[in-house]
C-alpha cells in the first residue's frame, strides 16, 4: 500500500530557523551597543563643553571685578594688592560673586585654592586662579583637578 506524502507543513516555510534569529538578535545587541556608547559620549561632551563655558564666566567675572576694582578711585596695584591676599578660591570666589550670575554662583564650590562644578567633578577638572604678577594680568585656569 502507498501512502500518499505528507502535506507540507505551511508554519515551516514561514518560520525563523534558530541560526537566524540567533543573528538577529546579535545585530540587534551590537546595534543597541553603539546607541548607548553614542549617547554616553554626548553625555561626556555636554559636560566638558559646560566646564570650558564656565571658565569663561568666571575669567569674565574676574576681568569686570579687575576693571571696577581699579577704576574710581582704586589703583590697579591695590586692586593686584587685594586679589593676591585672597589666598584661596573661596576668598577669590568672594571676589568676584558680585559679577556672577546667580546660577554660575549657585554652581560653583570653592575646594581649597579650586573652583569646582558638577561638569567640572564630572570631568576631574577644576578651576584655578594664576598669581598676579606685576608685569601680567589675572587668569583662570580649567586644569585636571587634583586633591590637596
């Protein structure tokens, strides 16, 4: 007796094999892989750009405390004088809050001779405030901060 062939199966020729959903799911892990580094590392940049954005603010600040310091009746060696004495970053901080806005002031901590952020600890950096040498002007620095 001939039995007549079985009828094919018509989930078999629709379905995945395992080989191609094994592939699948691993171009999908390696797609996913690159989202989150992409997305990671413009987390990273947001906050150096920040941090490079504040130096800006405070050299700023600094330059307009500088100007009012040694205009109207100061003298720019008084006004050297006074900012030389400020020995660490929160008497310099001091300085020059009032040419601050508040939210660069309210973002701002003062960690010994550094100024330090959210973007800066972020980043490990910090800023600091150079000497002021008679023959120079005051300066801010974004460094790689260090703990004293």
């Amino acid at each position: 007796m001939n039995f007549p062939p079985p009828p094919p199966y018509r989930w078999a020729r629709k379905a995945f094999t395992l080989i191609e959903l094994l592939v699948v799911i691993a171009v999908i892990g390696i797609m996913a892989a690159l989202i989150i580094a992409s997305i990671t590392n413009t987390a990273r940049d947001t906050h150096a750009v920040l941090a490079r954005q504040q130096a800006v603010v405070v050299q700023e600040a600094l330059n307009a405390w500088v100007a009012a310091a040694s205009s109207g009746g100061g003298s720019l060696q008084q006004a050297r004088a006074t900012y030389n004495a400020a020995a660490t970053g929160a008497q310099k901080l001091a300085l020059i809050q009032d040419y601050l806005d508040a939210s660069t002031r309210g973002n701002l901590t003062a960690v010994g001779n550094y100024l330090r952020s959210d973007s800066m600890i972020m980043q490990g950096n910090a800023l600091s405030f150079s000497a002021w040498p008679a023959n120079d002007y005051p300066s801010v620095q974004l460094s790689t901060y260090t703990a004293q």
